[in-house]
C-alpha cells in the first residue's frame, strides 16, 4: 500500500532538506508525496475579512510565483533522485500554515507530514520555526516528523520513546514507529523518568502493555532518577548518539504535560534530531 506523505515547503534550504530526509526515509517504499506550499498575498492578511481570489492580480502573482518555485524544485529533486517508487504531487493555496496542512490532510488521506524546523527568514515571514512546535500540538489525524536544520538522514540508529506509563496505548497509536523501526531494523529505547520510588498498578499495567505492542521489534526500557524530565531526556539522547525521538501527543499524556512547559518546548524549538509526534486517534 503508498504511504501518502504530505511535505509543507517554503522553498528554503531547510524544507529542502526535510524533503530529501523523507525521500530517503520511504527509499524503498512506495509513496505519494505531496509538497504543498502556502503563498501570502500583497495587501492581504489571515487575518483580514477580505480574502483574495483567482483573478485578482496580486493573487495570480503570488500563485505563479508559487508554482514556478514548485518547477525549480521538481529539477533540484529529480537531479539527486529518480526512484520509480516516489511520485509528485504539488500544492499552492493561499491559507494559514495548520489549516492548509489539515485541509489537505483529510483531502489527500494523508499518512504523515514532514517538516522542517527552520525555515525562510526573507522579509516576507518566516513560515516555520516556532510554526513547526504550534504543527506538532495542533495537527491530530495523523503522525508529524520534523527534521532540524542540516540533519542529513541515514536509518536511525535509535528510536527514544519518553513515557510516564500513565496513559495506556494502542497499536495504532504507535503504528509509525514500528514502520520506523521495522522499515531501518532499528530499535525503540523506552525511557521513564523516575517520578514516584514505585509504579503504580495502572503503571505496570501499560508498561506491560506498551512492551506487547513493541513485542514484534527490537525493543529495550531504561529509567533515570534525580532528574528534571527535559534533563533527563537531553542527557540519555546526547549519551547514547540517539537520532530520533517519539512523543505520543495525547490529552493529558505525557508530551502534552511536557510541552506546556516553556523549557520543554526549547525540545521542539532547538531540536537536534527528528522529533516524531504520535497521535491519539480514538478521539
């Protein structure tokens, strides 16, 4: 079956980069990527009444210009990759970042959305960067990977999954890292933060349950103790050399606690490796 990968771009080295992350992730798989770009309009804000339609020349210029850029990079991309697996899709609309990645989400049946972390700083604003944590919280149908700036893909050495065991999980929910990990042969590492000297029933409960779900991958759990969360997380990725780091955005878990927290959020912000957000998809 294609994986359908939605890739927001603003054309900059950075989303450029994230592309070519996702291209190589999904090499041997076959995929339907769909690049799609927001465009702004002279004259026009999000947050005007007055929307600009086809026919109104600041809006043709501003698709154009879209769509031309679209054609430089179809070129760049076909220069460095010419997998008969991966086809390209391209979209332009005039939209807010979250409503159009949405938008085409339900439209497209997307799968999962790749993103850089950092994008253009023209005088015409910047599209990603804090955008890319606001995507990562706001956008719930489907799984968001971003790839910081400059990270060049390899198959990821390990995948760190940061739990509290409070909430309990489905397979489902966890479904893209187990493609992850069964796609690159690479293993889950499930690290706990040491809160309470014991876990709780429910606790040992959906550990037993989490590790069921790994069961068909390589898999191993670790704890840290005497340590803030973010602390922790930092030290054990930076340790081992991790390369890849899973969240489960779910009410009330884990990455929804930690990402209220203005120190946590420097996680998504100044990200050094792939930062791949789950959903819960019961809601």
């Amino acid at each position: 079956m294609d994986q359908r990968v939605l890739l927001p771009t603003d054309f900059s080295k950075n989303a450029l980069n994230a592309i070519r992350y996702a291209l190589d992730m999904y090499k041997e798989q076959q995929c339907e990527f769909y690049m799609m770009n927001v465009f702004r309009v002279d004259g026009y804000s999000l947050d005007n009444m007055m929307v600009p339609e086809p026919g109104n020349k600041a809006y043709d210029d501003a698709k154009k210009a879209s769509e031309e850029n679209f054609r430089k990079l179809l070129d760049i991309l076909e220069l460095h990759n010419t997998n008969p697996k991966h086809t390209y899709h391209t979209i332009s609309c005039y939209n807010s970042l979250i409503d159009a990645i949405n938008d085409t989400i339900s439209k497209k049946d997307i799968d999962i959305v790749v993103m850089g972390t950092k994008g253009s700083t023209g005088s015409k604003g910047v599209i990603f960067g804090t955008n890319t944590v606001a995507t990562m919280e706001a956008v719930t149908d489907c799984p968001v990977l971003s790839v910081p700036e400059n990270f060049r893909f390899s198959p990821p050495v390990e995948i760190v999954f940061p739990t509290d065991y409070k909430t309990n999980f489905k397979r489902r929910e966890l479904k893209y890292v187990l493609d992850i990990s069964k796609m690159h042969k690479t293993p889950v590492r499930v690290l706990h933060i040491v809160e309470e000297p014991k876990l709780s029933k429910t606790q040992e409960a959906n550990k037993e349950l989490l590790e069921s779900i790994l069961s068909d991958v390589e898999f191993s759990t670790h704890t840290l103790s005497d340590t803030k969360v973010h602390k922790g997380i930092g030290f054990f990725i930076e340790s081992r050399g991790s390369d890849m780091i899973a969240f489960l955005n779910k009410q009330h878990s884990f990455f929804g606690i930690m990402f209220t927290k203005p120190l946590v959020k420097e996680i998504g912000y100044h990200a050094k490796i792939p930062i791949l957000v789950l959903n819960d998809y019961s809601k």
